[in-house]
C-alpha cells in the first residue's frame, strides 16, 4: 500500500499520472496529511465527491460510516 506524501513533495506523479491535474495532487496530499489517509485513491475519491473542496472531503472522511466488529454475544 502506499502512503500519502508530505505536502512538499510530489510522489503522486506514480499514482495518478499526468491526467490528474497538479492542484489535485496538492489537495490529496493536503487530505492525507489531515486525516492520516494512507490511500490516495480514497482521498481522491473524498476529494472529488466534495467537488475538490477539501474542508468538505475531510468532514465526510471523519463523518463516513467505519465497518465495525460487534461482539458475539453468547446467551445460555
């Protein structure tokens, strides 16, 4: 899995090629840095559903359901 880079470095250029414009990689390493995303798909993914605003895909990135693991209760 690859990690997200740190806002001054550009190694998105790998992930997503030329067709994601540059001020897109800016704002996914902006979320990742935020948010501790590892994933520049899933930003991406945040960041275009909030149509680029990026208080908006961090806001859904903490609002977004979280897959959890209940505990078996075991009745007698």
């Amino acid at each position: 899995m690859q990690r997200c880079p740190a806002q001054d470095t550009n190694p998105l250029a790998n992930v997503f090629p030329s067709h994601v414009p540059a001020a897109m990689d800016d704002k996914i390493a902006q979320f990742c840095q935020v948010t501790g995303c590892v994933d520049p798909a899933k930003a991406k993914f945040f960041l275009e559903s909030s149509n680029g605003e990026i208080d908006a895909a961090i806001s859904a990135f903490f609002g977004a359901p979280r897959p959890s693991v209940s505990p078996e209760i075991s009745h007698p």
